[in-house]
C-alpha cells in the first residue's frame, strides 16, 4: 500500500464506521417493527422512521449529564469512551477488499480477538465506576457469560484458521476464492453456529443478553448513565455487532469473494445479512435464564467445539 493509499483508507474506514451507526440503528427497528408490529415511528418520523433516529441523536445529546455522587468519576466518564472507540479499532483487521484494509499481518486474526476482549474490560469499568448494586451486578453477570461462552467462541472462529492453515484474515478470504468455508462438509456448519452463540454473547443479543435483562437490572451496567454517554455504549454495540457480523462473513463466506460486484459491495452485502439475521433471531426468541445459559455453553457448546476443532485438525493432517 502506497502512501497515499495508506492515509485515504483509514479516513475512509472511519468515515464509513461512523455513518453505519445510524444506518444499524435504523435497520434493527424496522426488523423490529416488522416483526412486533411497531408502527409508531412509521408515522411520527416521516418519511419511514428516519426522523426517530435524529430526534434521538439530538435528544442524547441535550440531557444532562449526571454522574452519581459516589461514582468513580474518573472511570466512570472513561468507560464509555473505550467503549465506543474499540468497537471504531475491531474494524481496523477485517479486509473490506484486496486493497482495501487498514492491518493485513500474520497474525490479524488474534488482533482482533485482542482488541474485541477489551470492551468486556469497559464495561466492568462502567459498572465498577457507577458504584452502584445494580450495575455490579450486572457487570458480574457480564463476566460469567463471558467465561462461559468465550471458549467455544474462539475455537469456532479458530476453527477456519485451522483449517486453511493461518491466522491472517486476508489470506483466508484468498483462501474460500473456490470454497466458502461454510459449506465444508459438518465442520463448516458447526463453526458457524459456535461463532454465531459467541456473536451473541459478545455483544449482549438476546437471548443472551443476560447482563442487560430489563426486567431486573434496568438495562445493567449503563443504568447509572445518561446523555451521549448512555447513547456512546449502544452505539459501539451496534458497530461492535457488524464488526462481528464482517469478521464471521470473512471467514465462513469469502468476504470480497462474489460475481458481478466490486468485492467490497459483497463485504457490506454478507455483513449485512448477517446483521439482519442477528437481529431477528434476537427480536424473535426470549432470553434465557443464567443457569439455561451457561449450562448449553458448558455442557453442549463446548464439547461440540472442542471435537470439530480436533476434527478440522485431523482434516488439515490427514485429508488435506
């Protein structure tokens, strides 16, 4: 990558990270309201609900900003920061295009893992900051979920990267040019549905969105936030999730491999579906409860992991 190349790309991946705030935002509700029958926005935000997206930008940033009297302030007002700005950095090792990438190295695939294991960091801040039970509490309920699922999340993404034999991100997208990895005989399959359950956990989706259950924790470790500071932890949600949504479409579906259109209209299209996927699966089932939840990851999810990682293994060593 030239020089000039090497200052237009990160401007433009920033540019286009920042823009898909809003379009996420978007396209989670009307999946919603099409599912639950929400029809308000439709007619309060003409045309089709996009004046409900600015109305709550600018609502956000016109509340008070309050911090609790017993909050940690420093963490408390640095958590939603990092929040927000490490969802901005997930984007930086996924491939858009074969010339469009902000980090291309041999070991791209553990960068991202790195840098998506900081949010469950901020948002133990936020809790620990607040200084409040609930929060706590919740941030508590985070980390248990974490643990439970991080495992078979990891080997299900790890699983492709074994199978093509690199942790480079890029090079696996090279790799799917003939073959999607999705569609490798049970392996694929069982890869996908271990990073989608992780996917979920993640990000908090239901039905595993445990830490954020409204019906006894107030919507969990940001309940003690107001303003563009409660607005900055969903918004590194949303692109938190479509990051995800492209790192899982990069190695299950080719990436930038498709017909007809440039390579990167096929990155945003497969992200996209995912995405919607997503997040009908989440306005569709209810969540789960704490010991439901960690009793799949432990006693189905994880066995599962660890025998399709040894069989993707065996099929590098012995087929391949």
């Amino acid at each position: 990558m030239n020089f000039k190349m090497q200052i237009i790309v990160p401007i433009f991946l920033l540019v286009f990270v920042l823009l898909m705030g809003p379009v996420l935002v978007y396209l989670e509700r009307k999946i919603a309201a099409r599912l639950q029958n929400r029809i308000g926005p439709y007619y309060v935000g003409k045309p089709h609900g996009w004046l409900q997206i600015i109305a709550d930008g600018l609502k956000l940033l016109s509340k008070e900003d309050i911090v609790p009297a017993d909050a940690d302030k420093f963490l408390f007002n640095l958590a939603p920061i990092v929040f927000a700005t490490v969802a901005v950095w997930f984007y930086a090792p996924i491939p858009f295009d074969k010339d469009l990438f902000l980090i291309n190295t041999d070991w791209s695939l553990v960068l991202a893992f790195a840098i998506a294991s900081i949010e469950p960091i901020s948002a133990f801040m936020a809790g620990w900051g607040s200084n409040s039970k609930y929060p706590i509490i919740s941030t508590l309920r985070a980390m248990g979920q974490m643990v439970s699922y991080e495992i078979p999340f990891v080997l299900g993404v790890l699983t492709p990267a074994v199978f093509f034999g690199t942790l480079n991100i890029y090079e696996i997208v090279e790799k799917q040019a003939n073959l999607w990895f999705v569609f490798v005989p049970i392996i694929g399959q069982i890869s996908l549905i271990l990073a989608l359950f992780g996917l979920f956990a993640e990000t908090n989706r239901a039905p595993l969105d445990i830490s954020e259950a409204e019906s006894e924790l107030v919507s969990g470790f940001n309940v003690e936030y107001a303003g563009i500071k409660f607005g900055l932890f969903y918004l590194g949600e949303w692109l938190h999730l479509f990051a995800g949504c492209l790192l899982i479409s990069a190695l299950f579906f080719g990436g930038w491999n498709g017909a007809l259109l440039p390579g990167a209209v096929w990155t945003f299209i497969k992200g996209l579906l995912l995405f919607s996927i997503v997040v009908f699966l989440r306005w569709t089932f209810l969540r789960l409860r704490l010991d439901q939840m960690t009793s799949i990851s432990w006693k189905i999810l994880i066995p599962a992991a660890i025998l399709n990682f040894l069989l993707a293994a065996g099929w590098k060593v012995f087929i391949v």
